[in-house]
C-alpha cells in the first residue's frame, strides 16, 4: 500500500511499524502507530511510508462498508410516531372521503365536500410528525451528526446524561503549538524556527501545526540541506546552521543522549527537539476546545441533560 492511501478492507500489518489517520472512523486527531500482526480498519489512512497489508475481511464485511450501512439504515429506521401516523394514515383517509361524502350528499354541495379534504389533509398526526423527523436527521447530518434513526431522534426528548469523545468532538481534531520548553540553550523562538524548518521535510500530522506556529510568529524557515525521515518517529534535517532532529522522546534521544519526559497537562502531548547533537527543548500541543465547546456544554447543564 503506497502513502496517503485508504486502506481499502479491513486487514493485518505485515511491515514492521506503520502509521494510519484512522479520524474518520475514531475521531482521534492524532496518527496512531501499528506494528506487524496489528488489526487495519478499512476507511483508515496510511501514512508517509509504504507497507504491506493482508485482507482480512472482504469489502462487505469490512469496517467503512459497516459505517455505509448504517447511515443507510438510519434514512429507513422510522421513529413510534411516524410509524402511528403512517399505521393511521390509509383508514384516516378513509374516514375522511367517507365524511366528505355525506356531507356532500346531505347538502347537496359539492364544495361540502372539498371542505372536508382541505381540513383533514394538514393533520398534523400524518404530516408535522414525518416532516419534522427529516428535518432534523437532515439538519444533523449537514452537520456531521450521524443520527442512526428517526427513534433515536423521539428519544432524545427523555436524554438525562450526555457523554463526548472530546477528540474531535468538543475539540477541533487538530493540535495546536501552546508553548515551547527549553533547556535554555537556544531562545523559545529559534526551537520553534529550527522544528519548523526540519518539519517542512515530514508527511507526520503534527508538522503542518509546527510550521502554522512559526509562521505565525514571523519565523523564517530556512531552507534543508539534506532530510530523512523516519516513519512514526521522527525527522532528521541538516540545515544551513546545523543539524536538527524532531520527534518522539526516544528517538531524539538515539541522536542526543537521555533526555527527561516533559511533564504534561492533560490532553498534552510533547515533540522533542535535538540541534547539533544536544536536546534543545519541547514543543507542547495540545488539541484545543472548539470555540462554542463550553457554551454547548453550559447550555445541555442548563436544560438538565448533562452534568460536569
């Protein structure tokens, strides 16, 4: 399988190491790292190195085809009150040309009779209730709420709890440079300036946010003289001024000597940074909130259907 492809049916990894953009199926913003005999999703993305993968399932049974089906089956799960009404809908009918005709015949006039049908035909039991239950499945689903059917849609009138995966649910699905730790060697700005440059060289999903981060700060990329990058592990870049190598923990320290994990927060994650053979420093990131994130949450606190 070449890099950047969609793994096309649920599989097993027989490269060594591997990493896939499996977002679309999990949410996870970031590529998660898989080694020989691991379990490949269909629908999930290789990453920047080519491996090899066995099929385990056949395009019917894989994992994207499940996610088709179920979206599938949403537009087809009718919700109790829909059912009612389209259970009551012929015999109301019914009833409604039957009334129409005796009040025609006992009359004498025909517009008794177009009377009728024009009041039974807005009944709100036969078409509010349909009407209503698209709209809402079409309006999640523009979006991105995948809702599994007009049922869950009714139920959600009785919800008490909610739970999110925050991962691209409450956050934006992308980290973010929220600050630079140094050993004091070399300023916060020039890590940054120095990752950034030896990132233009790296397919990872954290390199386009350490270069955004740079450029942010009016940094000045310089340009590599010669790059390698190691898949799932890092990047080493020799540029004008030197040699740098970002990336995991362990990998930098392969090229600097040991070097102590950076205590993090929560939902922090570090990539270190090594200049010339000694560790420089960390770059923090941490996958932020979405800008309404809170007020959503505020607002279901308000309405009783979540607690902190």
């Amino acid at each position: 399988m070449r890099p950047s492809e969609v793994v096309p049916v649920d599989g097993m990894l027989l490269s060594d190491v591997a990493e896939f953009d499996e977002s679309s199926l999990t949410g996870e913003s970031l590529p998660v790292s898989r080694t020989a005999g691991d379990e490949l999703l269909s629908g999930s993305i290789n990453g920047g190195s080519a491996v090899e993968m066995t099929a385990t399932a056949g395009a019917d049974e894989s994992q994207y085809q499940r996610i088709v089906a179920l979206v599938a089956e949403a537009g087809q799960r009718e919700a109790p009150l829909v059912r009612v009404a389209d259970r009551y809908a012929v015999p109301f009918t019914l009833v409604s040309f039957l009334i129409g005709g005796v009040a025609w015949a006992l009359s004498g006039d025909a517009v008794r009779f177009a009377e009728v049908l024009v009041l039974a035909t807005p009944c709100p039991l036969l078409i509010a209730a349909p009407v209503a239950f698209l709209a809402g499945m079409g309006a999640s689903s523009r979006s991105g709420i995948i809702v599994r059917g007009g049922d869950v849609v009714e139920r959600l009138a009785r919800v008490e709890t909610v739970a999110f995966d925050k991962t691209g649910t409450l956050t934006y699905g992308r980290p973010t440079l929220t600050g630079v730790r140094t050993t004091g060697s070399y300023p916060e700005d020039e890590v940054l300036r120095r990752a950034a440059s030896a990132e233009q060289y790296s397919t990872h999903a954290l390199a386009p946010s350490v270069i955004e981060a740079a450029r942010a700060r009016d940094l000045p990329l310089a340009p590599g003289e010669q790059a390698a990058e190691y898949a799932t592990n890092g990047v080493v870049v020799r540029l004008p001024d030197g040699e740098v190598v970002v990336g995991k923990r362990r990998f930098v320290a392969e090229r600097t000597g040991p070097i102590e994990a950076v205590p993090l927060g929560s939902g922090e994650l570090a990539v270190y940074v090594g200049v010339d053979g000694a560790y420089a420093g960390a770059l923090i990131m941490r996958d932020e909130l979405r800008s309404d994130a809170v007020a959503t949450i505020d607002r279901l606190h308000e309405l009783g259907s979540a607690t902190r």
